[in-house]
C-alpha cells in the first residue's frame, strides 16, 4: 500500500513568518507535525511518502504515485487544501482528509473518499482495518477521546528538517477553560491530557538524534493544563534530560496567563530550557473578558503579570482580540498602550471571529449574527459575523492599532521595553550558528541599510551589543521579526 502525506500551503500571515525565514534560508516556520504522527500510526510495511507544499511543489505523478492521498489542514489552509483534492479528484486518486479544518468543516467536503474526524489515534487504527477488510466507509468519528500514552513517535524521516526553522513536539491537548471564540475544548475537551514521561522523552530522543540542536515547539494550547504533573513528573526529567546533552534545544509554548502565579513553574521551565510563551491577552477591556468568558485574565493587573513572567527570563509573545460585543471607541487607543507598556514585542492583534464548533458560533447563530464563514486568518479584514460596533470604526480602529505597534517607532521601543526588562539565563537566547550570523549579516543589509527603520535598527544593535551583550542575538532576531510584521501588516493595511 503506497500512501501520500500531504500538507496544503499556508497563506502569507502572521504566524508564517514568510519574510522572516528568507534571513535564514528556511522553506517553513514548522513540519506538519499531525501528518507525522499519522504516519507512526500506519502499518509498517506501507510505503510512505511526505510532501509538504510550504517547501515543495506538488507533480502530478506523486499523486498517481499513490494508492491514498492523506491530506491534513487547518482552516487557515482551506485554500491550498481544495485545490489539492480537486487535482486528486481530477486524476481519480482516492483522498483521506483528517485535522481541524476537516473536522469542523467536513460537511463541505462531502466529494473526499474518506473523511478521518476527531483524534488520528483513534480513527486512522479503524480506517486501515476496513482497508484490510475492504469495507472502508466515508466518514470515521468518535465522541470518545485519545489516550495520548497510545500516541507513536513521529516519523521524522519523511522530512528534510534543514528546510525548517523549528521542529515542534505535542505533550498534551486540552484545556480547562472555557473561553467563548476558542474550538479548543471543542476539539480536544476540557480535560487536559498527557503523555508519559519516556513518551516525551523518547520523542526529544528523535529529533535530537535527526540533527536538529535549535528551537522546539511545544504545539499544546495550554502547557500549564496539569500543572502537578508538569512540576513533578516532566520538567524535572526535562532538566536532567537537557543536562545530561549539554542543552541542544531551546523550547517555546503556549499558556494561559496564571502561569504568573506559579514562580516554582515559572523556575522549572527556564531551567528545562524555555524562553518564550505565547499567552492569550485579548483586551484590556475587562467588561469584555467577561463577555468571552476569559475568566482565567480577569480582576488582574494584566501588564504587571506579563512583565513578572518576562523577569523570570520568558519572553511573553501576545494575542489580542478587538471587536467584541463591549468594546467601545476607546479600546484602540487603551490596547495600543497596553502593548507598548506591556513590552509585549511579538503581539498578534487581530478582528473577533466565530469559528465553529465555539460557543460564539452558537450564540451569534441564535442571535441571528452570522454571515460567512471564517477564514482561519484573524489578522486580516474579514468577520464572520455582524459586530455591535459601526463596522467601519471597527475596522478603521484595527488598522490604526497595526499600523502603530508595527511602526518603526514603536515596535523598537517595544523591544528596548521589553530587552531592558527580560532576564534570560545561561546562555544566548538565540542560538549562534552560521545560519544565524548569515541572518546577522542580511539584516545589515536589508534592515540597516535599506530600510525605513535603519535608524531604530542601529539604536537597538549598539545598545543591546554595549549594554546587554547577552541579549544581542535575540535582538537581531526581533528586528527580523518587525520587518516579517510590518509586511504582513502592510498588504492588509493597503487592502480597500
């Protein structure tokens, strides 16, 4: 049996870092990760290949190459991903479709062969028995949820890894809050679960004997989930795991924003080898934390937790949201200065939608509020529902934010903000190797040289090489990171 892994193209956004790979000659920000394991979960003996169209193109006769075409997507990639099973359809190859966008949507992809919803684990076992069997049937579902100790280590030989920027590794899904726009809980419950200490390490074990010695993801949506046995179990065989090889990787996660209160965590994780989390913000607009039900940011003093978890040596990168149902005109002003004050540099602002499957779908559905369907990227011009605010204030307000925080100005005063403030341990917190000195040199060139910002850009490198030497890898990294923002913001901003 000859079998296709196929991962559809992303779009250029804010997360893809499209601009920022070209300084280190990388195809893609990360692997596709959920095809990876689901080839683990494939028998043996079938023949397996992986294309991923973020770093390569797609023939015709790698489609005719194979028996099944697995295509795996997130809404973001709905685009990409149509077109792949149109092609597929067109050359009568047999398609199996599984992931986020397939199991919130898969009423719109009625014409592929097989749809695999819900968890790998447990369709993709199933759907090769009825193979087997020659009983195969069109669509596979389960209310139930995986047990991540069945999850197999990824086949990291269907990859190039030089072709990406970060490998990326899945300890848990889950989260145990509730918050209204999130198909988190949706998807994977509100109970956090896990894999087992020798899982993860075995997992590390790959991708450490791949090659790889740079950054690692951990894709879970809220690290902190299980914070027992994070503290008591994972980061401490983390730590003596990064010991005993000398520290090859850094790691960087997701988490909710009560990580602050927990300094042992905080402690544990830096010492294991974190340097960045990504935390949902959304509003400093409390009446809307309410309304979304983020109850977990609620009665707190949202910057002073921030910046505690910037001391403790992690930089914090920010999601924010505008267009809820309590927001006033005032909010674009007071989210502005929350991000400069904040130090938050890498902050994600982006329009309010309803992805299915959330408890705002639901409500705007029974409200009547609909009106198309969500395109999986919040940090361009479209709604998926009608806002409470004048529609054009709303949108007038979201490009005067991007445009400000992703000025020249602003975002390097952000990043002297955020750099005079940051206390990283050890080491650099970007790794010095010839990739990243050739992306030293390109930034001269590009940023120092030709760029608008040639003025900021210099101020940051000769304070940060004078004044913070231990921090003057991550800021040539952050500066490469501005210019992927600004362009990204810029084709939206210009949009009519």
């Amino acid at each position: 049996m000859k079998i296709l892994l196929l991962y559809p193209q992303y779009p250029i956004t804010y997360w893809g870092f499209q601009y920022a790979l070209k300084f280190v000659s990388k195809k893609a920000g990360f692997p596709p990760l959920g095809l990876l394991t689901v080839a683990a979960l494939l028998p043996a003996h079938y023949e397996k290949k992986l294309i991923d169209l973020n770093v390569t193109t797609l023939k015709d006769k790698d489609l005719l190459w194979a028996d099944y075409v697995f295509v795996s997507a997130m809404v973001v990639q709905k685009e990409s991903a149509r077109e792949v099973i149109n092609r597929c359809k067109k050359l009568g190859v047999k398609t199996v479709a599984g992931g986020p966008l397939f199991t919130s949507e898969y009423e719109e992809f009625d014409d592929v062969d097989h749809l695999l919803l819900n968890e790998g684990e447990l369709s993709v076992p199933t759907f090769v028995s009825d193979i087997e069997n020659g009983t195969t049937a069109h669509l596979y579902t389960s209310e139930k949820w995986a047990d991540l100790r069945t999850t197999p280590v990824p086949l990291w030989n269907l990859i190039n890894t030089k072709k990406y920027a970060t490998m990326n590794i899945q300890y848990s899904r889950g989260c145990p809050f509730n918050c209204e726009f999130c198909n988190i809980t949706s998807l994977y419950g509100h109970i956090p679960r896990t894999k087992d200490v020798s899982q993860l390490l075995e997992e590390l074990d790959a991708i450490y004997n791949s090659g790889w010695r740079e950054a690692i993801f951990f894709v879970d949506d809220n690290f902190i989930g299980n914070k027992r046995k994070l503290t008591e179990e994972i980061l401490p065989a983390l730590i003596e795991w990064m010991a005993q090889r000398k520290y090859p990787f850094t790691f960087l996660t997701e988490a909710s924003i009560n990580l602050s209160d927990d300094e042992k965590l905080m402690k544990l994780m830096v010492k294991a080898g974190f340097n960045t989390v990504f935390i949902g913000i959304e509003t400093p607009n409390e009446d809307s934390l309410v309304e979304c039900n983020k109850i977990q940011n609620k009665n707190r003093d949202l910057i002073s937790c921030v910046k505690k978890i910037q001391r403790f040596g992690l930089q914090v990168q920010g999601g924010f949201i505008v267009g809820f149902d309590n927001d006033t005109a005032s909010i674009f002003d007071s989210l502005i200065s929350f991000i400069q004050e904040s130090g938050i540099v890498t902050a994600m602002v982006g329009l309010l939608n309803a992805p299915k499957g959330t408890k705002l779908y639901q409500r705007l559905a029974g409200e009547g509020r609909l009106i198309e369907d969500f395109s999986g990227d919040n940090t361009n011009f479209t709604m998926n529902f009608m806002p409470k605010m004048d529609s054009g204030m709303l949108v007038n307000g979201y490009k005067r934010i991007v445009d400000t925080i992703y000025s020249p100005k602003k975002y390097y005063e952000r990043v002297l903000t955020f750099l005079k403030e940051y206390n990283p341990t050890k080491a650099e917190t970007v790794p010095v190797n010839l990739s990243n000195i050739k992306a030293f040199f390109k930034s001269i060139i590009r940023l120092g040289i030709i760029g608008k910002e040639r003025r900021y850009y210099w101020k940051l490198i000769f304070w940060s090489l004078f004044k913070r030497p231990k921090v003057f890898p991550l800021a040539v990294t952050l500066s490469i990171y501005g210019f992927h923002f600004r362009k990204v913001f810029k084709r939206t901003v210009l949009q009519p």
